[in-house]
C-alpha cells in the first residue's frame, strides 16, 4: 500500500538533489547571493508576533478550561502514518505531502496535519491508562505542497484539539461549542458553523454506491480528477473546487438522507445539544472534508472574508481511526484551527499595539554607565522593560531614539546627575521632568509605569 505512495513521490522526485542542492554562493559578477525563505513559508516577524501570543495563550486558556492537556509530537514522521490515517486517494496524501527519504532511504514525511501524529503517541506510550489523558491538544506548525495564496502556505499553524474514547454526542457538541467560545474570546465575529455526518462504515458503503451512479451518468462534465475519483473515493468528488464540478453535484444524493438508524440518533443528538446552548448553524449536506478518516460528526467554521479560503477551522469524528493505526478500538474526535487564517480576520476587526519598553535610559559618559547599568538590572527585575542608550552619543540622539521606541518615560543619567546621587526622569506624554533620587528610582517607577500602561491601552 505505501509503495505506491512512495512511488508517486519517488516519481515527483528521482533525481538525486545532492550537490546540486548548493548553489555557488558567489555570483561571476562578484555579487554574493541571498538565501531566501521557501515558497510559501513565511516568517512572523516581531510586529506582527503579539497576534501570535494573543491566539496562542487564549487557545491554551480555553482548552485547559475544558480539560485538554499539551502533547507535542516531531514534525517529522514516517510517511506510512499519514498514508494509512488520512487516506492514500486524498489530495493531502496524493499531492501535498512533503515527503522524501532519508539517508538510510527510510520515507518519511513533514506532518501534513496532527491528529495522526496525536493518536500515534497515545498507542505507543499507552496513554490509555492513565486516566486524565482524554484530551489533547498541541499547537504547531504543519505542512502542505499547495500553492500558496492569501491564507493559503507551505508551512502553516494550527491549533489542534483531540479527544479519546468518549462517543457521547454531547462531547461533539462540546468540541464546536468550545471552539465557537475560543473564537468569541478572541474576539472573532462574523463566523457560521457548519455541519454534517458523513455516517459510518454500515451506512457509508450503500450511499458511495449511490453516489457512483449518479456520477457515472455525469462523468463527462466531471474535471479528469473527479472523474478518477469517481472510481476510487467518489465522497471526494465534493470537496473539489471546479465549478464544473460543483455545477455537476446539483441534485447529487446526500450523506444525511442516508444514515443509518444509530449515525441518524447521533447527529439529532447533536443537534439538540448545540441548539439547547443556542448555539446557531447550518447543516451542509456537501461538506466531506477532506481527509478519509472523519465518520459521523464533520463541522467547519467558515467565514466570506477571506476570499477562497473559507475555512478557518474544522474537524470531525474519527471512531475508527485509533483500531486503524494498532490501537485499542476507542472513539475519538478533534479540530484543528488555522492560525494565519484566524489572524488575517482578526487584523481585519482591529489593531493590536505593540509591545514597547517603558523606560528609556539615556546614559552620559562612562562613570553614568556603571551606575546605569546597575539602576536597568533593577528596574527589569521590578517587572519594568527596560531599553538602553547603548554606547552612549549625545542625549538629542538618545532622546530621538527613546521617542522612536514610544516610552513613556525616559530617565537621564550624566556624570552630573552622578555626583548629586539623582536621575532625571522625563514623562513623555506630559513633556514634563523631575530629579529623584537614585536610590528611590525603582519605588518611583514602579508606582508610575502601571499607571502609564494604563493609559496607553485606553
Ligand atoms: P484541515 O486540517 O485541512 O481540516 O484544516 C484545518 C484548518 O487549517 C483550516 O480550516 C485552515 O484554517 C487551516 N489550513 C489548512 N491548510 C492550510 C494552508 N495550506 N494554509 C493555511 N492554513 C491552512
């Protein structure tokens, strides 16, 4: 089964790239060439990184309110586990993957998404003894060959969530309930939740019928893609985004009107939970994600802000995947959440300031920057951040700089000030300056800074 997955990328990818893969970094001009990040793999650079913090710390926030613990799992894994989990007919296995073999020829894979690498640790370290590992969750990088637009990377971020062995239909309620309140928290408005079962494996196989008949009669209005899938995983016929296809799924059977008796109690069950909490949404029959292992359960968050990618998160129930991989046969259901999707929306709503010190030490001359190192080292450790005039210049220089920063204050030292045992501390905001003395410098500031925090935020 995996030979001819390898083999797709063996064929992508048969020419050996060693030395080749250094190119000479002098040009013949004499110019030396820059290195560049890969496509679609972006930097987060400093001012853009607080949204990152933001999302991070109220993700974990809200996941722990609900019992989820931290695992992280390698980037890295054998190319087999995301063949045999997500399924060797999707486009993430069959186009995206980054996957190349080592040095000993062994396939592996950049992880593509987390819930395998997830369900992956809880066998092998036998998690399902210890009775508080129910639930996870683990935030982190993943990667996928697509090619790259707005919202769309190489590499990008999710914030993953999944749990273990409970097939209550109040815990798939409660997964999109907490991500709607994850969302809510941080602040994001204008998002539906859409959902779908996708039945199980004694429902599923008389509706693929179904749906092979109907898209045999419509195979010549299919993309050449659909029409192999048509043969080999028809459900993905529905994830494609041709709008030839999409024209020819009008009138296509549906999931919903096929379940079986238990799958159909379930998705009621569910609905009635997420209508209990009045939490609104929609069902959309044509929603199959894309991924093999999602059965009953299928939910996405969607937005109209941001073009064609119109998912900022979604996942499913997986109750067989866990048996699939050499495990205990236990349920399990997760979501994973975009981050650079989540952070371009809410970039959208409002502005995020900055991180910037709060004091600027100006220092002037070498006896002052003894003291004034001394008097920083104090004032971090009060909790207080800190910038300094490094190497000295003239204070119009240091005061430029300090102004640049956006302080609020900035405290001057010189060799005069020295002498008198005092620091000049000059409040930007009032175009005001007074002298204290050194020795009271931390208790000073450590009453004004909060204020002038406080100030700044309004
Ligand atoms: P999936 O694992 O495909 O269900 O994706 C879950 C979420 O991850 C999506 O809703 C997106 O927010 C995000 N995502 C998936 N693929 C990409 C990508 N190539 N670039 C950026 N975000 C992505």
């Amino acid at each position: 089964m995996i030979r001819s997955t390898c083999g797709i990328f063996k064929a992508n990818d048969g020419r050996s790239t060693r030395g080749s893969a250094v190119s000479p970094a002098n040009r013949e001009d004499g110019a030396v060439e820059r290195v560049q990040a890969i496509r679609g793999m972006n930097d987060i650079l400093p001012d853009a990184v607080h949204w990152w913090q933001l999302v991070e710390k109220t993700a974990r926030e809200v996941l722990e309110l609900y019992g989820y613990r931290e695992i992280r799992t390698p980037v890295v894994e054998k190319l087999e586990l995301f063949a045999r989990s997500i399924g060797e007919s999707t486009d993430i296995v069959e186009k995206e993957m980054y996957a190349f073999p080592d040095r000993k020829g062994q396939w592996l894979a950049l992880r593509p998404e987390a819930t395998a690498s997830v369900v992956r640790a809880f066998i092998e370290h036998n998690l399902q003894a210890d009775p508080l590992a129910r639930k996870f969750y683990t935030i982190g990088p993943m990667f996928r060959h697509e090619r790259p637009q707005k919202g769309r990377y190489r590499q990008f971020h999710q914030i993953d969530a999944e749990v273990f062995g409970i097939d209550d239909p109040m815990l798939d309620a409660e997964v999109m309930v907490m991500l709607c309140h994850f969302l809510e928290r941080i602040g994001l408005e204008g998002v539906g939740l859409h959902i779908n079962s996708l039945g199980c494996p004694a429902c599923r196989p008389s509706f693929r019928e179904e749906l092979k008949k109907f898209l045999h009669d419509r195979a010549a209005h299919l993309c050449p893609d659909c029409d192999r899938r048509r043969h080999v995983n028809p459900l993905r016929v529905f994830d494609c985004k041709v709008d030839r296809c999409r024209e020819a799924l009008v009138g296509a059977p549906q999931l919903v009107d096929h379940l079986c008796g238990a799958c159909a109690r379930h998705f009621e069950k569910v609905r009635g939970y997420l209508t209990g909490l009045d939490v609104p949404f929609t069902v959309d029959p044509r929603m199959v994600r894309g991924l093999d292992y999602y059965m009953r359960t299928a939910f996405e968050v969607v937005t109209d802000r941001l073009g064609a990618q119109n998912a900022v998160g979604g996942g499913g129930r997986y109750d067989g995947l866990m048996r699939d991989l050499g495990g205990p046969d236990l349920p399990g259901i997760g979501f994973a959440i975009g981050i650079e999707r989540l952070i371009l929306l809410l970039q959208q709503g409002q502005s995020l300031a900055a991180k910037t010190p709060d004091v600027f030490l100006a220092i002037l001359g070498e006896q002052a920057a003894i003291e004034g190192f001394r008097v920083v080292q104090a004032l971090r450790r009060r909790g207080i951040a800190v910038e300094v005039g490094y190497g000295g210049g003239s204070l119009k220089s240091q005061m430029r700089r300090a102004d640049k920063l956006g302080v609020s204050h900035v405290a001057i030292l010189g060799e005069e000030e020295l002498q008198k045992g005092v620091i000049v501390l000059r409040n930007m905001a009032e175009k005001s300056q007074r002298e204290v003395p050194l020795a009271d410098m931390t208790g000073v500031l450590g009453a004004v800074i909060p204020l002038a925090r406080d100030g700044r935020r309004q």
